[in-house]
C-alpha cells in the first residue's frame, strides 16, 4: 500500500476482490494518487460510503468507477455525483441502489454510461419449500446444483447519454 501511496502519477487503478482494503486504505490511496481517473474496488467489501465520499473529495479526475457489490448507500450515489468528469460508473449487486440513489447520480449531466446489474436467484431446497433471494459471487454456484433447482435471471440495465448532433 505504501507503494501506491507514492505513486502520484497513477491514473488507473484495480484493487477488485482486495478484501483487506478499508475506508482507511482507500483514503492512502486517493491522497496520494489524486490524478485518479479509473478504479475498480470490486468486492472490496470493507469500503464503505465513508470510503467513497473521500475518494469523490480527494480525485476530482475520476472518470470511471466500479463499486460492484459495495454495501453503499445513496450516500455514495450522492458523492460521485459531484465528480464534474466521472462518464462512467458500475453497480453490480449493490443492493442498497434505489430510485432516489439513480436520481442523484443523474444529476451529474456528464455522465455517459450507468451500469446496473442485479443478480437474483431463486433456489427451491429439496428439503424445505424456502425460496431465498441472495446477491452472492456468480463463480460459487457449483454446491448450489446439489441443493436443488436453481434459476437466475440477470437484470442488467445502461443508460447511455444522448449527445446533441452539431
């Protein structure tokens, strides 16, 4: 970490599935790379809105994030939405995304691509007759088959800016 924190010139950066990064490892990062214009923190289960609001703060270069399966709020929503070139953004599994969180990111006029996508299960156990709805990892479904009949359903939704012809 103390390595990134050094790297100042650093414009793009992938941390997916670091499960150790926190909102305090995440704060090194932004205050010594603030010319940030790409992260991912996929997975990163440890950041928080806390850990988001700091980066939308400390990188206002930041064109493109990834925050799938983050366990943010519209919190976060609303601080990237002060981000003046943030054009993209990815929210798989982020399960705490609703309607007031989509109108904040909205209000920023530069965005170009939102990508949502939620993944829902329904498993039917042979034993009982619960269903459960679980936005988990895509690759751990091997055990699943042995428990019962699993169906998934994708819901990817991106909206894409219209630009004006001149």
């Amino acid at each position: 970490m103390a390595a990134l924190v050094a790297a100042a010139g650093l414009r793009e950066l992938v941390m997916d599935k670091c499960l150790g990064i926190t909102n305090v490892g995440l704060a090194k990062v932004t205050v010594g790379c603030p010319g940030l214009e790409k992260l991912s923190v996929k997975w990163c289960l440890e950041i928080s809105d806390i850990g988001i609001e700091l980066l939308s703060k400390k990188c206002p270069e930041l064109r493109s994030v990834d925050i799938s399966y983050l366990k943010v709020s519209n919190e976060s929503h609303r601080s990237l939405s002060t981000l003046e070139k943030l054009e993209d953004i990815t929210m798989v599994c982020c399960l705490f995304t609703d309607d007031d969180g989509l109108q904040m990111l909205s209000a920023g006029n530069w965005l170009k691509v939102i990508t949502l996508q939620h993944e829902h299960y329904q498993e039917q156990h042979q034993q009982s007759n619960n269903n459960s709805n679980e936005c988990s990892n895509p690759t751990n479904d091997s055990n699943s088959r042995k428990r019962g009949r699993r169906q998934r359903r994708n819901f990817t939704l991106e909206i894409k800016a219209q630009l004006a012809a001149n």
